[in-house]
C-alpha cells in the first residue's frame, strides 16, 4: 500500500467518525432539549413533533430512503389496531364466508331458513 492510498483510507475512516459523531451529538441534542411529542422512526435516524399518540397511533418516515409507517406503540412496521368493534366485525365476516375442507377455498356461507 502506497503513501496517497493509506492517506485515502485513513480520510475515509476520519470522515466516518465525524459522521457518527455528529449522529451522537444531534441525538444528544435532542434528547436534552425534550421536546414534547417529539416521535423518531424505528428504522431511520428520522425525528418530528407528533400530536399524542391516542390521538395518532402511525408514524409516517418522511425520509426519502426510509417512507415506511410504523406503529408509535410497538415501534413495528405499520399493523392494523384491533379494538372491539373490530373483532365484532370479524366475526360476522367469518359467520358468512366458510373454508372448504377439502381446497380450503373460500366461498359464502348459505343458511337455511
């Protein structure tokens, strides 16, 4: 290894460090200056101000190379909130449409009167 390729390999290394140094110290910052609301993406270094979340259970990545939704409470990747009414509605779904045993197609469920 000659002289300008060690000097690059090294610049590239000191770049890398003062990237996640700065990382650390934006986080840090952040952190120090609690801000109410304030909701991070689970999969990218990404912050905002957010409304509470039982008023906003989703989180929306506006980073372009991230834009995945996720859920505030679980930190997951976006999933559907099973309430009540919910699961009421499921069951009625289910009571009309029936799984063949055979090719576990699905098909509706006919009663007889």
């Amino acid at each position: 290894m000659d002289a300008s390729q060690s000097s690059k390999k090294i610049n590239s290394s000191t770049k890398k460090l003062e990237m996640a140094l700065d990382r650390i110290e934006q986080e840090s910052v952040l952190r120090l200056a609690g801000i109410e609301g304030l909701a991070r993406c689970p999969f990218y270094r990404y912050a905002v101000e957010y409304p509470p979340v039982d008023q906003n259970r989703l989180f929306q990545c506006e980073n372009p190379t991230c834009r995945v939704a996720s859920c505030r409470l679980c930190h997951q990747e976006k999933h559907k909130v099973y309430n009540a009414r919910h699961r009421i509605e499921e069951a009625m779904s289910e009571a009309l449409i029936r799984k063949c045993n055979k090719c576990e197609s699905l098909m509706p469920s006919f009663t007889q009167l």
